[in-house]
C-alpha cells in the first residue's frame, strides 16, 4: 500500500503531471543506477548536484519530482535573494540548504544525526558556502538523546530507552543572530525549537514548517503572536494563495511578499524555467 500511495505522489507531482513516460522512466532509471554505485550525483535545481544513494528517502523524492516539495521549495527560491540569510533546522543532507545556496543566500545547516556526513558531502561537491553544524535545536542548551537508522525521520529521542547516541543541543537564539527564511523539520520538536528562537523568529521574514499536524496548534498559535500568518503558493504564476494543508507543510510570513515573489530571477530545474 505504501508504495501505491508513493506512485500516486510522484506521478501526480505537479511538475510530472502529463509526463507519464519520461516520470516513469526516472522511476526505473533510478531503481537501476542505485543498484549500481554507492553513491550517485543527480541534477537539482540551479546547476546543483545532489549526492544520493539508495535508502536515502528523503532525498530520492527530488530525483523522482525534481523539487520534492514543490511549493515549499519554490517559495525559498523565488523568496530569497545573494546575501540572505537562511537557516535550515533539520536539515538531513542538505537539499534546501543547497537551494538557498544555489541562488546566492547564505546558510546555516543543523544536522545532529548520521546524515551529517552525507550534509558536508553534498555541500563540499558543489562547493558551496553553507555552515554546517552537528546539532540539534531546541529550548536549552546541552545534550539531549537522538535516534540513528530513520533516514529523514530520526528524531530527538522522547524517551531514554529510545534514544541510541547523545548530541549536543543548542537555543537558537544563542546560536543565530538572524535570518530571513527558517525551515523546521525536526519530527515533533518544533515547539522547543521555537521556544529557543523568540528572537530569531520575531525578526525573521518567512518561515517553512514541516511538523504533523496533531503537534502544528502550539507553534503555529505562537508563530501567530510573532506576527506569522499562515498563506499557499502556486510557483507557476508566482500568486500567494489562501492557505491550504498540503501534507505536514506550512509556509509562514511575517511580511509583504508578493512583490519580491514577482520579481524574483527564475530558477532551472530540468531545463525548464520556473
């Protein structure tokens, strides 16, 4: 069942809808070449290269999508501009990062678990300026416990018997002095994670949000004081939509940003201009 509702996502991904063919040959092509290498560079957007290997889910859906979350991907960018300043809490192996770092922003990348490596790997192949850091992000600073063997979905342990390895743990607020995009992917950890960037997050921009959505009330509720307000984004006519749950995602603004989303430099993914 779970691969049936992959093949449904991928072949409805707004950038394959209507390419059967071509969807389904990167379906295949991949199944093969991860069979054949440790590790495959892949095109990503910008002239980037993307270091995949098999098992490695949360990067394989850009193989098969080109931009795995489309409308949160899009947002960052058509939103940021050389000189920005992202930050990326969560990041796995760095595949928004890079898309930061691809339009010229600067960024900072939190990885506390195994994927770390993988991170530097990727950052280092394109030669990209990213600040990578082995940590996790929460409300205190510190040790904390961590999972191992989850691929995108390793987490801050909830409890002691669930957690493998001990990693070091920060506030952001003592860790960041700003930023105009935040990302939070952080398996039901949002919360501290906001909690320990009030600062940060009150003079940030825009935000992008993956969090369940039986954990989303409490942050978003306090996103909301921060001047958050919740929107959709159609990256094809470059329009804010009213906000609709597509999934775990939220993109979040705490400005005007429509203006600069028009006048953004397009980006290449596959050859196409978007």
């Amino acid at each position: 069942m779970e691969a049936v509702e992959n093949l449904k996502f991928i072949f409805g991904h707004p950038l394959n809808r209507g390419r059967p063919v071509a969807t389904a040959a990167r379906v295949v092509g991949w199944q093969v070449r991860s069979r054949l290498g440790a590790v495959v560079p892949v095109d990503f957007a910008n002239g980037a290269r993307l270091l995949v290997s098999r098992r490695m889910y949360g990067a394989t859906g850009n193989i098969y999508c080109g931009l795995h979350e489309f409308e949160e991907m899009a947002f960052l960018l058509h939103f940021l501009r050389a000189g920005d300043m992202f930050v990326d809490v969560g990041a796995n192996v760095g595949t928004y990062s890079m898309l930061a770092a691809s339009v010229g922003a600067r960024a900072i990348a939190f990885e506390p678990g195994e994927r770390f490596d993988d991170l530097e790997r990727n950052v280092a192949h394109n030669d990209y300026r990213i600040d990578c850091r082995r940590q996790a992000v929460g409300d205190s600073n510190g040790v904390i416990g961590f999972t191992l063997g989850l691929d995108a979905i390793n987490h801050v342990a909830a409890t002691a018997a669930e957690a493998q390895i001990e990693v070091p743990i920060t506030r952001l607020d003592d860790a960041v002095d700003h930023a105009t995009l935040i990302k939070v992917d952080t398996e039901g950890f949002e919360a501290a994670v906001i909690a320990g960037g009030l600062r940060v997050f009150g003079k940030a921009s825009a935000a992008i949000l993956e969090i369940d959505a039986a954990d989303a009330e409490g942050p978003m509720r306090v996103l909301s004081a921060l001047g958050f307000t919740p929107i959709s984004y159609d990256p094809f006519s470059r329009q804010i939509r009213p906000f609709h749950k597509q999934g775990n995602n939220s993109i979040l603004v705490r400005v005007d940003v429509e203006e600069r989303l028009r006048r953004a430099a397009p980006f290449m993914l596959r050859h196409r201009v978007i």
